[in-house]
C-alpha cells in the first residue's frame, strides 16, 4: 500500500519547538503567557484591521463565546449558513437558541443574500427578528462579503463571521475575519495553520475582548477569594499551543501561496473536463486561501460520480471527503427551519474536496494526477 495522503495534514515550520521550550524554560505552562501574547499580537498584525484578538482553546469556543457576546440566550432564533461545518452551529444549540438555515449561492458557495433576506424578513413577520447571522467562508472562499454585510446592517442585526478555514483569505483586499461585529479563526490540526488545537475571537474594542478573556477563564470576579456573577468558561489557550501558533505565524504567507497553488493544480488537471467545475474566485474581489481545493463533479458530463472520484483515490490510499454536508439534511438538526432552493444539497451531492496540504510533495501531486487521469479516461 502506497503511503497515505491526507485531505489536509499539519505542516510546521521550524520555530515551533523554540517557543514551546521558551515556555518550559520560563514556567510558562498555563493558559496564559508570553506565548500567548505574542501570539494574539502577531494575528492583529497579520489581520491588519484595528482589532483586538483573544487567543481561545477552539474555533468552537470562539462562536459560543461571541453568541454569548452578541447576547444570544434561550429561545432566541440565530440565522446560520447551512453548508458549513457542524461547529458553526452547534454553539447556538449550546445557549439553547434555535438555528435558521440559510442556503448558499453558486458562486462562492457560501451564503444566500435573496435567501438571508427572505428568512429574515419572514421571521420578522413571524414576531422572532434573529439575534445573530453566522456566515461562513467555507473552504476559504471569502463569502459575498458587500451583500451579505448590507443586509445585516439594513436590518441590524450582527454578524459572527466564521473565518475558521479562512485566515489569510480577503474580500477587497481586507482581511476576512475582520468584517463582523465578531471573528472567528480556528488552528484546529487540520486548517491552514495549527496550535494542535486552538482557535481566536477577533473583536472590534479591547471591551469585547476583554470580556472574551474574563467568560474563557471561568468569569473571576475581581476580589481575593473565588467570587462569580456570571457563568464562566474554561477556554483560554495554553501557552504552550501558543507557542506553536507563534511559530505557524512566521510561515502562514508561504502556507496561503502552497495552498494556492494546489487549487492551481486542480484546475490545470481538470482543464479540458467536461461536467468538472473547481471552486475559484468570481472576480478580482475575492482572494481565498483555498484551504481545501474543491470540485464538483456532474455525472451526466463527466460519466462519473465524485463518489466513484472517491473510491477510486481511496484505493490508493488518497483521502478525500464530500463537500461538507448542509446542517438542515443532518439528522440533529431535522426540524429546524430552513430557506432556499437545493444550491447546498447539489453542491453535497456532487462535490469533493481533494488533498490540498501545503507539505504535499511533486511526487504526491503526481500520483493524485496519475489516479484521477485513469478515472477520466476509464
Ligand atoms: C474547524 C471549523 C470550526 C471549528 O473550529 P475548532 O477549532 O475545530 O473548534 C468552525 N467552523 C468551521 C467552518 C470550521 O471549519
């Protein structure tokens, strides 16, 4: 058996270990540090935005707490991007709030903007205006940033941008992460840069930040004893996860062009395919670190399914997954409302994300080549 590769695999860049052991040689193992402070300074930095970050033990923790943040509580309904990943939703059934599903567009495969307004203007009519919009750039691809934001703010409502697969992405040249009233970044294993597991709320005033800090380290009170007024969380990140984030910041640019250039690979590949379509950017607007390269594949075109695409990498040992199926065709979330035509479900249906790794090599490239060219001319 060949050896296997993967959808998407951490990559490090050198300097990892040099933090972590700063962190051991200053006693520094705790959820907070200088690692951690650094870190949090150099995504300021690279976000570019005027925003304060709070470094958070995951990207799932950053959502919970910025629904908090955006005072969503029991009963409230929460508009959220249907093709998306699980974690995008689940926070929002953590405050005992209700998920409104929204569609996604053609284009960049994120949200709806004629399906958010519609939802919105229809649960405005039903007596439940939405607490929050999540919005997603899945795969990287920033979402229809002008839209959706314009629409958000004709109805103020606020938006949590889930940045997740996206940082180092733009809209217009500005970082994505940077547009909602909050951010999320995630360095889960698997994302573009990784602290083994991690994440970040990117906010707009040291208050909202501040505030991040105190919920994600079990909300203390000022005072000597152990003192609470409110329900506190434990999810602020360890310095030592830090310390590998500050060495994964030094390389992200070269991670973000690695990434690209396997899109790049995609395309060329599948240049003269019929029924083939690789996710790219509409326009000159958009600039995604195409995270995951992404297909769809329309069987009566190409003769085969992204399902036989699949099987057929599988068998030599290449990971790839469907695209990510939407919230409202899970079974956790069966009754939850939904708006939009099937744009998600076909896109599930007959899409695929291809091994994008920013470490795979030219030899791995081509056995990923040699695989899907025999498929193609099956
Ligand atoms: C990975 C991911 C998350 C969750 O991040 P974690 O750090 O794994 O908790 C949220 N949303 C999207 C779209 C993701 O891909």
């Amino acid at each position: 058996m060949n050896e296997k590769i993967w959808l998407s695999s951490p990559h490090m860049g050198g300097n990892e270990l040099k933090y972590i052991h700063e962190a051991f040689d200053e006693n520094w193992v705790a959820p907070l540090g200088p690692n951690v402070n650094e870190f949090e300074k150099s995504i300021e930095g690279y976000l570019d935005a005027d925003v304060q970050v709070a470094a958070l033990s995951a990207g799932t923790a950053a959502l919970h707490l910025s629904l908090i943040e955006c005072g969503v509580g029991y009963g409230d309904e929460v508009i959220c991007q249907s093709m998306t990943f699980s974690a995008s939703a689940n926070p929002i059934a953590y405050q005992g709030a209700i998920p409104v599903f929204i569609d996604s567009e053609n284009e960049t495969w994120n949200l709806c903007p004629v399906a958010l307004e519609e939802a919105i203007n229809d649960r405005i009519a039903k007596g439940k205006k939405p607490k929050a919009i999540v919005a997603v750039h899945l795969y990287g691809m920033p979402f229809k940033v002008d839209e959706v934001m314009a629409i958000a703010n004709k109805y103020d409502i606020p938006v949590i941008e889930d940045a997740a697969e996206a940082l180092g992405s733009k809209y217009k040249g500005k970082a994505c992460g940077s547009f909602g009233r909050f951010g999320i970044l995630s360095f889960n294993g698997n994302k573009i840069i990784t602290t083994s597991g991690g994440g970040a709320l990117v906010c707009h005033s040291e208050e909202d930040k501040n505030k991040a800090v105190f919920l994600s380290t079990q909300a203390r009170d000022n005072a000597p004893h152990y003192q609470h007024s409110h329900i506190g969380y434990n999810y602020r990140m360890s310095n030592i996860c830090a310390g590998i984030g500050r060495g994964q910041m030094e390389v992200l640019n070269q991670r973000v062009e690695a990434r690209r250039s396997m899109t790049k690979f995609y395309v060329e590949l599948f240049k003269n395919i019929p029924g083939i379509r690789v996710l790219v950017e509409p326009n000159a607007d958009y600039f995604s670190n195409h995270w995951l390269a992404a297909i769809t594949a329309d069987p009566k075109l190409t003769g085969f399914s992204r399902e036989d695409l699949r099987l057929a990498l599988a068998e030599d040992n290449i990971e790839s997954r469907p695209l990510w199926k939407p919230m409202h065709l899970q079974p956790v979330f069966a009754d939850a409302t939904y708006y939009g035509t099937n744009i998600s479900e076909t896109l599930f249906n007959n899409g695929l994300c291809l091994p994008s790794g920013s470490n795979l090599t030219d030899q791995e490239r081509e056995r990923i080549s040699i695989n899907i060219k025999k498929l193609i001319n099956r």
